[in-house]
C-alpha cells in the first residue's frame, strides 16, 4: 500500500534526477517527514512558486495514511539525513549544497529545526552565508536561519 501515490508526492516531470533520494522518519509526534530535494543544482526563477506550494527544497510532514501533509521547513537544498534528538525531539538533518562553486565552497550543513515553519535559505544561499550564482542580486526573504558556527 502507498502512503502517497506516485505524482502526489512531487510532480511526476521532477521525479528523477539528482537530489531525488526522499529520506524519511516518524517523528515524536507520529508524524512521518520526509526531505524533498531540489530536482536542480539551483532551481530555476520560475519553479520557485510551484516547489514552495509542493515543499521541494524542504522537509514536508504528514500523518502516517498520507493525509494532512503540511511543509514543515523551507530553504534546503538536498538532505539526506535526518533524526530527531530523543530529549526534546527536535529535527536535526544534513543539507548538501551547491555544486561547482568549488572544492571547500559552499559548506555542507548539519541543521536543527526545533519548530515548524523555519526557511533555511536556499537557494538564495548555496550553504552557510555563501550566496548562489543564480539568486545573487535577488533580496532574500527574511527570517531566514543560518547554521550556528563553531
């Protein structure tokens, strides 16, 4: 039995490609998240609207039957790792960024998302305060969470 059946999840044309691993957990709350990663190196302009309204490039929630699902974190590019901290079930999760930009540059991220609604900065950033190409004469949103350094 699927959870969620196959166009229902992302767009059928975005299925594939790279960042198409859909990493899953039931969280503290017995609700199953999954990470959605982004189907481009950095989307393009035009499909922001239409991933933003599906959650890719983010962390989605639901119910275990598929039902009430919900986009739980924005702004990540492709995660694939996430657990919940079994003291106060926060959501901690990986997110590889941007390629080409160079061989240290951007960081990879280790993230912690305590409450719903957070945006992590993709694509605007490509990981930590490095801005991408494609977004770096646009304004970024506000609000926006940075991983904490060391």
């Amino acid at each position: 039995m699927a959870i969620v059946e196959q166009g229902h999840l992302i767009p059928v044309e975005d299925e594939g490609g790279p960042h198409s691993a859909r990493v899953c957990r039931v969280g503290p709350d017995n609700k199953l998240y999954v990470a959605l990663g982004q189907p481009y190196n950095v989307p393009p302009k035009t499909k922001m609207d239409e991933y933003n309204k599906w959650g890719i490039g983010g962390i989605i929630r639901m119910n275990r039957d598929g039902t009430d699902r919900e986009v739980f974190a924005r702004g990540i590019r492709n995660s694939v790792g996430m657990d919940f901290n079994p003291k106060d079930g926060t959501l901690w999760f990986t997110d590889n960024q941007v390629d080409w930009m160079g061989d240290d540059i951007p960081p990879g991220e280790l993230n912690r998302a305590p409450v719903a609604g957070l945006d992590f900065g993709f694509p605007w950033y490509g990981g930590g305060h490095t801005r991408t190409n494609e977004y770096k004469d646009e304004t970024p949103p506000e609000g926006l969470v940075f991983r904490k350094s060391k």
